[in-house]
C-alpha cells in the first residue's frame, strides 16, 4: 500500500513539476491585402498578399515600384519562446511590423487595406490563432518634387489608422497549457526610429518621411500557481514513504 502511495506521490511531483516548468514556444507571422478605394487611382504597389506590401515610386515620371526607394508596411516573421520566469516578469514580445516610409509619388493617397496576422504556439499546446485588422493609411503631400529633400526634412508626415488590436482579439483568454493562460494581446511601440509615434489607445501610427518606425506585438500570460495544499499533500505521501522505508529496515 505504502509502495504504491510513494509511486503516486512521485508520479504527481513529475507531472506537476514538468507543468508548472513548461516552455511557451510558436511563431507570429502574416499577410498585408492590396490597397482599396485609393483617392489617387495611378497607385503602385506589390506583394500584396505577402507579408510586405510596398507602395509608391522614386518619381513622378516612373511607375515601378522600388524596393529600399518606396514606402512598405512588412509583417516580420519571427519564432519566439519563453520560459514561466519570462511572463511572470511582465508581457512578452511576439513579433513586431514596420512600416519604412519614404517620399513617393503614385502612392494612392488616401486607401484602406488589412493586415492578416497569425500566432502559431507549438508548446505546450499546438494552437493556431488568427486575426485580421482593417486599417486606413494617409499619404500626405510632400513640399518638393525632390524626394530626398522631403526625406532629409522628415516634414509632412504620414499617418495609419485603426492599427489596434480590439479586446478579446485572438480568442483570449485562451487555455495554452502547461497552467499558462494567454489572457491579452495588444500593439505598443517597439522601435519610434525618427520622430515617429504610435498610440496604443486608438491605433494611431504617424511616421516621418524617410523614417522607419516599428511596433510590437505583446502579450500577457499568466501562470496558475500551484495550490499549497498540493504540495502539503504530495509532501505527505513522500514523508508517508520514507517512514515505511525506515521500518522495514527497523524489521
């Protein structure tokens, strides 16, 4: 009886153990749609439907666009992996998207289009999340026809709206495993570069011209601890084991 006691009791420790010590690991990634409803209908712009979507020319007189020398909104692939140390000390980052803004021409002006954005967790459970956020970005006109006068000033700023994260976004609070619950996912600024700034509260993203700005994707975890009177009891059942140990040796 005793025997099968302390099997149980050790049994219990591991599983709790490996538990409570479980690694959160996955991935974020996504996808940009193509613009919609531009005001200026000479826009130019590819990869929609990838994770960058870049828009506008070098030149008035050009109609391709350049890689480096036109704006791009680019979802960053990116694996993560935390231990329970990590989200106990606070949100954690899972991935980020930045937005390069250069001086153009043929950028559409005013147009809406949306960001597909996917979280895949590989432990402790295997889960695949999803989302997709509709945004509205302003091309400002810029002072001269020389772009890179525009860009050495960084006036005339661009603005996106509605990049925000709505509560519950992703299905939260959701059951990762392992005693981890996802409870919230949101945007907050990651990297201003030069004279950007992002507002968490209503999804407002302005970025200079020239300038690149990044932001995060972040989430809060909690981890359910560990009733005491779990361990009271698994302490038991092994001070109930080394008693029967020591009277057999006594017999």
């Amino acid at each position: 009886m005793f025997k099968k006691i302390a099997i149980a009791g050790a049994l219990s420790l591991g599983v709790v153990g490996a538990a409570q010590a479980s690694t959160i690991s996955g991935s974020f990634s996504g996808t940009v749609d193509a613009p919609s409803g531009a005001t200026d209908p000479s826009i130019q712009y590819i990869g929609a439907g990838t994770s960058k979507l870049e828009w506008g020319t070098p030149s008035h007189k050009n109609y391709t666009v350049e890689s480096g020398n036109s704006s791009s909104l680019e979802i960053n692939t990116t694996n993560f992996s935390f231990e329970k140390s990590d989200v106990k000390s606070g949100s954690v980052l899972l991935g980020t998207i930045t937005w390069n803004n250069q001086s153009n021409f043929h950028t559409g002006s005013e147009w809406t289009s949306n960001v597909n954005l996917g979280l895949n967790f590989f432990a402790p459970l295997a889960l695949t999340l999803s989302d997709s956020i509709a945004f509205e970005i302003t091309n400002t006109p810029d002072v001269s026809f020389n772009t890179d006068t525009n860009e050495a000033t960084g006036n005339n700023a661009d603005e996106i709206s509605g990049m925000q994260l709505a509560v519950g976004a992703f299905g939260v609070p959701l059951d990762l495993g392992g005693g981890h619950t996802l409870d919230a996912v949101f945007f907050d600024l990651f990297d201003a570069g030069t004279r950007s700034a992002y507002n968490a509260g209503n999804g407002f993203w302005t970025n200079v011209e020239g300038g690149t700005s990044t932001i995060g994707i972040y989430a809060d975890i909690s981890t359910v601890p560990l009733p005491a009177g779990m361990w009271l009891l698994l302490g038991g059942l092994g001070g109930l084991a080394a008693m029967r140990r020591q009277d057999k040796k006594a017999a």
